[in-house]
C-alpha cells in the first residue's frame, strides 16, 4: 500500500478535530439540559372515610427537632412496604370531611439510580446570612408576570407555587403540625397577586384601553439575573410584547393586592403525620391543596434533577411572602451548600412566611434551545435540625426535594390518572 495522500491527512485530522469538539459540545449541553427520569407509578389502593380533623392546631414559625441529612445518615433504608405507608395519604374536604387512602408503588427497581449527593461543604445558619439579599418585587409590573406570578399566599400565613391550573403546592406545615389540622384550614383559602383593574375610557370595565405609545426597557428583573446564573443569553424577541400603556401604569403603583379563592380540597403525606415516618418526617413535608376556581395565572410544571451542587451554576430561586415585608413578593437566588437525596441545605435569605414556597431551576428542553423553569423542590423554612442524633440542634434553611417518588404523588395527586406520569 502506498503512502497516504497529506490532502486525505489534514481532512482525517480536520474531521476528527470537529468530531471532539461536536461531542465537548453535547457534553456542556448536557449539563444545562433537563434530564428524563422514569418515575414510578403510584396507585391508589383503598380509600377509607375518617372522622373530621379537630382543627385545633396552630402554625409554628419555626420547626424544630427535625432529624436533618447528618441525622438521616444514621437511618436504615426505608423498604418497600415503609415507602408505601409514607406516601398514603389524608384528604380533607371543604365541607370538614376527611378520607384515607392507602397506595401502592410499582416500578421502583425500573427507576434509575437516584444518586446520593452528600455534601461536606461549610453550612451558614440563621435564616438571613450577613447582608439580606431579596429582592422586594413590589412593582405589580413584574410581580404578576410569570415566573413571580406562580407564587401565591396561603391564608395559614405561608406561600405556595402554582403546579397546574388548579393546583397549588406548599409544605405540610402550612396545613397540619403532624398532629392536627391547623385552625385555619377548613376555611382555607388562596391569594392571587393580581393587577388592579381600572375602569375608564370605553365603558366596558376592566381596565380601558390605553392607547399611548410604548416605552421600551422594563426588562423582568429575574431575567437579567437568571442568564448570569444560567448561562442563557436570554430571549431578545418581542421586547415591547405585553407592554402597559402609560396610563395603565401609573394605575398599578402601590402595593400589591390579592384575588382569594377557595380550596376544594388538601392531600398530605402520611410520612409527614407524627409516629409514621420517625426520622424521616422532613423528607415529607409537602402538602398540595385543589382551588375551587382555576386563576387565569400560567403555572410552574415540576422536575426532578438528581444534584443541584453538580450543576453549572448550582443555584436555586424562589419567591415568596416574607412575614417582614407584608404585602409585598419577595425573590431570592442563591446555592445549595449541602444536598442528600430528599433534603437541600441552602444559603437563601428568608423569613417567616416563605414557607412553602416553590424552589426551581432553569434548564433546556431536551433537543431543544428553550429554557425553561420547574420546581425541583418545596422550601421548609428556618429549621432547628437534629445535627447527630443525640439532640444537639443547629439552625438552617432547609428544603425538601423533589425525587421520582414524590413527582409520581404530585402527579397522581394534579391528574388522578398515574399512567400521565411516567416520566418526569
């Protein structure tokens, strides 16, 4: 055989070249990309009237002897016939009634390994961290735009994210102190931030029409922040989409205000019930609640991701209503410092009234060049954790994550039909 033409060489060399870049690129672009999971299915058993809750119960601003991730490592495995009993669960209706259902798990081993993410890294504590950094979203201009309109109050004094139409999920605590119902629950109800209307030019009601020209700039806050944080270059089409005329505006200053609606109906997690779950009470502490009335408000889909710290930026955000801000949204970005497979340890500043705020992050669609938010957990609020075992407590902000196992409740709970929710 003679020897290789140079020509035939450099395109060998060039194509292997792009080839390694090509496959470098994928690679990046995997880790800002949302991955698929295969969940379980949850399945409803039997459902079992009960006698009505007490509703004696009052809120708590903080929990405390919460068995935490340095706690938890101490812990056998749950079984299958344990995770089954944890993700059974109460219903409690309008009206004062209350059910039980039990469930089943299928497909368990199907679902890929979800990973032990075990961090060493230094914790801060105390619920804010040196210099406060939320952002107050008083300006009804952003507060009630998607994302910081997925967020709504809940009438016990917490914050929830909206998960469908119809569906609104916070933490178990907002709604039942493991023991009891809170007092507040049997009237539950929901706020909505809404822009207030302003009746005028035209006749017909909501809001004339203004017809003044439109400013440009006014960009989302979070988008600016959120393309540092995810890399994304951040949309640039349609920048005067959806702008208020300058009458509208001046009609929307002042603090937010709240449309209310009332709850059909509340699940909980029986992991989340005292003497159910022993040390794995926290991982349970989610709750979701269905609006009699769906609000005219887009809502966050859910995700799973198996390590927030491994990501490129490793930040969360969330919004919510900050007790020492009434009236206002308040938005918060911030790391994880600390991950295991159900619970987060984070560094974002937060108050009472936080609590059941929606936690997301901000990946590419698979194959696609759209990014897009998903709640990837539930903020607990400022915690009292048991460190070791043997009492001694440290203070943190925790969150519970959402795994193939908890996406598969939610689902089932939003949708009533498990085989729509096969993969996360």
């Amino acid at each position: 055989m003679g020897p290789i033409p140079l020509c035939v060489l450099l395109l060998v060399t060039v194509l292997t070249v792009v080839m390694a870049v090509a496959a470098e690129g994928n690679a990046v672009d995997d880790e800002y990309t949302w991955p698929q999971w295969k969940v379980p299915l949850v399945r409803k058993r039997r459902t079992v009237p009960l006698s009505s809750p007490n509703f004696s119960a009052h809120p708590q601003p903080e929990l405390s002897g919460t068995c935490g991730i340095e706690c938890q490592r101490r812990l056998p495995a749950a079984s299958l016939d344990d995770l089954e009993q944890f993700l059974s669960y109460e219903t409690v209706y309008e009206n004062g009634t209350r059910t039980y259902t039990s469930v089943s798990v299928q497909g368990l081993n199907e679902v890929t390994a979800w990973s032990t993410n075990i961090s060493s890294s230094s914790r801060h504590k105390r619920e804010v961290y040196g210099t406060d950094t939320r952002f107050t979203i008083s300006d009804k201009q952003f507060s009630t735009k998607y994302p910081f309109s997925t967020t709504v109050k809940i009438s016990t004094g917490c914050s929830g994210v909206l998960v469908s139409p119809t569906h609104v999920l916070t933490a178990a605590h907002c709604i039942h102190d493991g023991k009891d119902y809170l007092d507040g629950v049997q009237k539950l109800r929901v706020g909505i931030l809404k822009e207030k209307s302003r009746r005028g030019r035209g006749g017909k009601g909501k809001g004339g029409r203004g017809k003044g020209k439109r400013r440009k700039g006014d960009k989302d806050k979070e988008e600016v922040q959120e393309k540092e944080d995810d890399g994304e270059k951040g949309d640039r089409k349609g920048k005067g989409k959806g702008r208020k005329s300058r009458s509208r505006r001046s009609a929307e200053s002042g603090k937010p205000s709240f449309k209310w609606t009332g709850v059909k109906k509340t699940q909980v997690p029986k992991g989340w019930f005292k003497g159910v779950s022993d040390g794995l009470t926290a991982d349970y502490d989610y709750a979701v609640l269905e609006l009699k009335k769906a609000p005219k408000v887009k809502h966050m889909d859910l995700g799973v991701i198996p390590s927030v710290k491994k990501l490129p930026a490793g930040r969360i955000h969330f919004s919510g209503f900050d007790d020492d801000r009434p009236g206002n949204l308040v938005y918060r970005f911030c790391s994880v410092s600390e991950e295991s497979n159900d619970l987060l340890y984070q560094y974002c500043d937060a108050k009472p009234g936080s609590s059941g705020s929606g936690i997301y992050i901000r990946l590419k669609e698979p194959g696609k060049k759209k990014w897009t938010r998903k709640i990837i957990g539930v903020f607990s609020g400022h915690q009292w954790v048991d460190v070791n075992g043997n009492g001694m407590q440290q203070d943190y902000n925790v969150a519970v994550r959402i795994t193939p196992l908890k996406y598969a409740q939610i689902c089932y709970w939003v949708h009533g039909d498990s085989s729509e929710c096969q993969v996360a």
